[in-house]
C-alpha cells in the first residue's frame, strides 16, 4: 500500500510539476493560440493535402472540359458519360474555396 501511495504522489506531483511550467511557452490569447495551431505540423499537413486534392479535381475538371471541347468539335460524344459532373464539380469548387478563404483569414 504504501509503493502505491507513493507512486500516486510522484505521478500528482509530476502532473503539477506539468501544469505549472512556465506559461511563456503556451500561448495566452486567443489570436497567439490559433497561430499556435495554424502554424503547427497538422495544420500544415492539412492544407498541404488540401492543396493537392485541390490540384488533382482541377485536373479532372480539365479532363470534363475536354469531353465537352471535343462533342462541339464532332470528335466525340463521351459527355454524357460525365452525368452531373459540372454541379458536383462547382460544390467541390465552393467548398475548397471556403476552406481557403478559412485558411487564409485564420492566418
């Protein structure tokens, strides 16, 4: 019993230890914390995803586009292959462009 009192103890006096660091490190106002978290891996890695995703459903826009150039042109009718691409195409489009937007006045 008393092994177990005193590694209660040690884990409640590293936990205050932790808590009472110096609070120069952690950011105070709510604008210092979310430059905090902008500014951090996660959120980076998650925009950089973002960015790429962005890029990649542009390039199959193009590609939407192209089927659409070549039916005016005769060269081939694979549009309607496509369904409702351009409406879901434009809601993808909307939805980056908010996250952006987010992106760029959280920064």
């Amino acid at each position: 019993r008393e092994a177990a009192r005193r590694k209660v103890a040690h884990q409640k006096s590293s936990f205050d230890a932790f808590a009472k660091q110096d609070s120069t490190d952690s950011p105070q106002s709510m604008r210092q914390r979310v430059a905090h978290v902008m500014q951090g891996r996660i959120a980076t890695a998650i925009i950089a995803a973002s960015i790429l995703a962005n890029t990649a459903v542009m390039y199959v826009q193009l590609q939407l586009l192209g089927s659409i150039a070549n039916a005016s042109l005769g060269l081939g009718n694979t549009v309607g292959s496509w369904g409702s691409a351009e409406e879901v195409f434009k809601g993808i489009e909307y939805g980056f462009g908010v996250f952006f937007l987010l992106e760029f006045l959280l920064n």
